[in-house]
C-alpha cells in the first residue's frame, strides 16, 4: 500500500468513527489533556482547530526522514511571525517505520568513538542529532513521530509539548489495553510501563519550531537496546508493545490509534498532505 493510500484510508477510518468532518472539524474529544499542569488548548472553539499535515513515510531509512525535517523546518521558519502567529495551520506531522538499524546520539552525546565502532561493526548505522537527550536506537517495528510544529499556533510551549507527546503514547497505550503505562519525571523522560520504556522522547526547538519527536517500540528487535544504555539510564530497561500484550503489533496496526490520541492531546484537525516531498 501506498503512503498517500494509507493516511487517506486513516482518516477515512477516522471520520467514520468519530461521526466528524475531516477537515475543519475535529475528532470528538475525550476531557482535555493535561501537560505540564495545565489543560491543552481548552478554549480554542472545535471548528478553529489549527491543522497539521499528515505526512506517512512508510518504512523508510532514517536519512530520509531527516531530509525531509530539515525541509519543512525550513518553510515553517521562512515564514513571517505575524503569520504564524495568526495561521490556521500548525506544521507537519511526520511519521515512518525506520527500514535498518540505527543508533542516534543527542546533544548532550552519549557515544564515545570506541562504541560508534562497536555499533557500526554490528551492521547499524550511527548518526549524532540535534536532539536532546543521549544515546538511543531506532529500527524496524518501531514507530517514529516527528512532529514539526509552530508552538505560536498551537499556544503550547516547549516543556508542554514534551508532555503533549507523554500523554500521547500514554493514551496510545490506553487504547491498546494497556493500563499501566506512565510519564516520570526528568531523567525519565518518556513513557513507560514499570520499569521499562516503551517510548523514547527526544525534541528539538528553534524560533518556536518543534523537530524530532517520540520513538514507539512496537515490535521492535529488543537486542539491539542491549549493545548500549539507553537514554543514559542505567538499571532500567526497555520493553515494546508486541512483548507487553504477547501478541505481534506492528506499525501499521497501531497508526489508527495513535492518530486518534495525537488529534486528542493536541487538539488540531489532521489533513492529509497528497505531496509529502
């Protein structure tokens, strides 16, 4: 199936069980969400949602999707602040499958040059970002959101974007049955399920534009977690959603849920974008 195929399926499927209009009216919401203590756009009027591009990539290599990042950062930054502070549409939402094995080091490092050459000899791919946060890997089976996003239009800041997306995989993992899924505080950023992570956090913020995103281990090979420390955190471990409900779930069967919690938790109207290039 094709990209473009499948994200006019999702929010077909979205507009069916929602009884609401793809565009310019909004998945019926459950109560707002709350991020960092505070309810998420609660006054914004249904019909003025701000929209997001949805941009399915499908399973790609991580090059490419930081190509394209890099290329949205640059339209939503060239565009003039009065504008985007007055724009109905927010950014992109970029989403893909990673096609092989990588391991990503953030600003903060996490690597040292001995490991790099560890880890490429394993046959994965090192790349250093402009995240935050250390070291992590992203491979098959794991769902990867990158949300490009004017944090004017939306009315968020960066640390309520951080918890917007928590409470997005948080509530992904409530719709997949999964009770017990939790945000910490720092260190501990990201979502997890006792003592092992799920979703991996990692953002980036210029001149009000969010990059980079959140990282799902959906039925992603575990293994390849064991070859450094994720995030910097030692004595906690990492665990997916196929290991959690001992069943397979892969990517494409998540991607409906996981439209519906992110149009919950960041109140916008998702529109399908027919050029993701």
């Amino acid at each position: 199936m094709t990209p473009n195929l499948l994200i006019t399926q999702l929010l077909r499927s979205l507009h069916q069980d929602s009884g609401t209009a793809i565009r310019g009216v909004a998945l019926n919401p459950r109560p707002p969400a709350q991020a960092g203590g505070r309810v998420l756009d609660a006054t914004a009027s249904k019909m003025s949602q701000p929209g997001v591009r949805l941009v399915w990539l499908g399973r790609v290599q991580y090059a490419e999707l930081l190509a394209l990042q890099e290329r949205w950062l640059r339209r939503l930054q060239a565009e003039p602040a009065t504008k985007a502070s007055s724009g109905t549409e927010a950014g992109a939402l970029l989403l893909c499958e990673p096609a092989g094995p990588v391991y990503t080091a953030g600003l903060r490092g996490g690597l040292t040059s001995e490991e790099t050459a560890r880890l490429r000899a394993l046959g994965a791919e090192v790349r250093a970002t402009g995240r935050g946060g250390l070291a992590t890997f992203h491979g098959p089976g794991q769902l990867l959101c990158h949300p490009l996003l004017d944090l004017r239009r939306l009315g968020l800041r960066l640390r309520t974007h951080v918890a917007a997306l928590e409470a997005c995989a948080v509530r992904l993992c409530e719709l997949q049955g999964l009770r017990g899924a939790r945000a910490r505080p720092p260190p501990y950023t990201g979502v997890w399920l006792g003592e092992r992570k799920v979703c991996a956090i990692g953002v980036r913020c210029g001149r009000h534009i969010t990059s980079h995103g959140l990282a799902l281990n959906c039925s992603t090979d575990l293994t390849w977690f064991e070859h450094i420390v994720p995030c910097g955190l030692v004595g906690t471990g990492v665990t997916s959603l196929s290991e959690e409900l001992q069943r397979h779930i892969t990517v494409d069967d998540i991607m409906p849920s996981f439209l519906v919690a992110f149009k919950e938790t960041y109140k916008c109207t998702l529109v399908s974008d027919d050029s993701p290039s």
